[in-house]
C-alpha cells in the first residue's frame, strides 16, 4: 500500500512541476494544479491524522467540479461558468465543504443530510457526465488535431479515474489499495503524454489570436473584413477556391451540416477540409465557421431587408429556431439582432442626413 503511495505521489509531483512551469499563466493550467491538489489529498486520505482528514476529505471532494471546469477550458468553444451546470459545480465542492463541520455529531436530520450530503454527491455525476459530453459532442467537428486527440486521453483516463473514484467514494467500496491504483495509473499515464505530446499539448492549451477571440466589427461596410482576414496558405489554395466557391452558393444554410457532408460535397478528405478550415482559415471548431458565415449573412440581410422578420432572417441562414439564432448572433457580434439593425439603420439614417 506504502509503495503505490509514493509511486503515486512521485507521479503527481513530477506532474506538478510540469504543469507549474510551463501552463501556471493559462486558466487550464492552474485548474489542472487544483485537480492534482485533489487527487494527492485522495491518496493520501487514509495516511493523514484522524483530526486532520476533513481537510482531505474536501479537497478530493473538489475533483468533480474541476474536472468538469477543465472539459469547459479545453473542449467547450466558449467556456460557459455562469450557468445552471456551473452551480451544480460549486454546489458539489461547497456544500459537503460547509456542511462537513455542522453535520458531523450524527444527529442531523434527513433534510439537512440530503441538502449537505446526498444532492451534492448527486451533482457530482451530472457534472462529470456534463464533461464527458463536452468531450464527446463535437468529435469530428473539432479541427484541432492535438485537441482531437487529448479527447481520447481525457475520456479514458483523467475523467475515467474522476468518475471511478467518485462513485467509490460516495458508495464506500474504497479501500488503501485501490486508492493507490487508480491514481497511480491515471498519474503515470498522464505524466506519459504530458512528456511525450509535450508540444501538442502547449499548442492545444496556449491562448492565440483565432476567430473565438477575435473583435468582430459591428459596422455593416466592414463586417465581411472583420470575418475574413485570413491569408491562404498557398498549399491549399485549390481546395479554399472550392470551398468558398461552394459557400458563396448558400450551402453553409444547410441545417443540420456537418463536416463529413461538407467534405462529401467538396470531394475532399476530411482530414483535408479539417486543415483547411484550421490552418488557412483560422477556425478551431467546425461549428464556429458556419455560425460566422451564417451570422455575417444575417448581418447583412438585416440591414438591407429592415421589413423583414428576424425569425424569417434565422430560418433562411439554416437555424431551425429562433433561440438558437440570437445566442450565435450575440456570441459573435456582441449584441442581439435587434440591436444591431437598430444601430446600422440610424448609422445609415445619419449619413444621408
């Protein structure tokens, strides 16, 4: 039981460092430094003093709330914190963290149990299934290799040994050595990938200029610029002639497209129209690309057509519903559609006057 310990806790040290010193500066990185704070306290629960383990006992009760913050901060194209996912985060860690020392005399009754206790442990499995679904949901439509291959390492290790610990824990089927197994694997492993993928996983973390981050203008003359300036790699400028020759077209209104029907359509691989849309581009997600090719349309239509619905401007653009439409308006342009036409028509209006 001793040496899985040590082993453990030399793999999570060497994990550590590793992550201290090259992605501390990144919101991911001092995340993952959380986590491995969660996971040393949960292997060596059973070794600390009996007065002193509900400090361990609320530090790993922390690991599903940040595995679930990680999965935001890796796969989601626009982490979304404030959200009713987001509370049952903090609910999960905070609630046992504040009821432990109030609850602990074995006298509480059944409502306080369960609002201290049960709903958190509750919480605890929707969050880590709400990462996996981050994981999973846009498989094929991320364009980041490196990130399309971390999904893998994150399915089966990181948020496998989360999810095994957890239910353990909640469930009482732990004991010392199985402790010492499931995060001596999970540690090794990712100590593994962090030294051999080292440069992968730099590009997959690093924060750089792409269209997620990107100001785009709110002036109609300037929005097809501020969507479009990237300069083609040369490579691949045979497949862009096609591409945009294709989506000047109105494919992109396609509902429901998806990157394997795009690349069908094109007669492109897919690994090609991945690259392309990637590198020459600038676009991380799949989804992300059409939403901006939509939403400029959009823009555009709802200056020039101020009498026609919005409603109608969504459907024809290739959302099925209205909501879905002023959520990727607004995460683009940074205000609604309505918003927006107000202010390019009295733009206009001021310049004829």
């Amino acid at each position: 039981m001793l040496l899985l310990t040590g082993f453990g806790l030399g793999c999570l040290t060497c994990l550590f460092f590793i992550i201290a010193r090259d992605f501390s500066h990144l919101r991911v990185g001092q995340v993952f430094l959380l986590l491995l704070c969660a996971a040393t306290a949960y292997l060596v629960a059973p070794l600390v003093p009996e007065g002193w383990r509900w400090i361990a006992a609320v530090l790993q009760t922390a690991a599903p709330a940040l595995i679930w913050a990680l999965c935001q901060l890796i796969f989601a194209a626009r982490p979304r914190f404030r959200s009713i996912w987001g509370f049952m985060a903090l609910y999960s860690f905070l609630a046992p963290a504040l009821a432990r020392p109030l609850l602990s005399d074995g006298d509480a009754s059944p409502v306080a149990m369960f609002f201290g206790f049960r709903l958190g442990q509750w919480f605890e499995y929707v969050v880590v299934l709400h990462g996996l679904y981050y994981i999973v949901r846009y498989w094929r439509e991320d364009l980041v290799e490196s990130r399309r291959r971390a999904r893998l390492v994150f399915l089966v290790i990181v948020c496998g040994a989360v999810g095994i610990a957890t239910i353990s824990l909640n469930f009482g089927l732990l004991n010392d050595y199985s402790r010492g197994i499931i995060v001596s694997l999970a540690s090794m492993i990712s100590l593994i990938c962090m030294v051999s993928g080292r440069e992968g996983i730099l590009e997959l973390t690093q924060e750089k200029p792409s269209k997620e981050t990107e100001p785009v203008t709110t002036s109609s003359d300037s929005l097809s610029k501020g969507l479009h300036q990237q300069t083609p790699e040369p490579v691949y400028d045979q497949d862009l002639e096609a591409l945009n020759s294709l989506m000047q077209s109105g494919y992109f209104t396609t509902e429901k497209l998806t990157l394997k029907q795009l690349a069908r359509s094109l007669e492109i691989p897919e690994y090609r129209v991945r690259k392309l849309i990637n590198q020459t581009l600038g676009y991380r997600n799949f989804n992300d690309y059409i939403n901006h090719l939509r939403i400029e349309e959009a823009a555009k239509r709802l200056v020039r057509e101020p009498e026609t619905p919005i409603l109608n401007i969504s459907l024809d653009v290739g959302y099925r519903t209205l909501s879905s439409f002023n959520r990727a308006f607004r995460d683009i342009m940074d205000t609604t559609p309505t918003k927006f036409r107000e202010h390019e028509s009295t733009e206009i209006t001021e310049q004829i006057l």
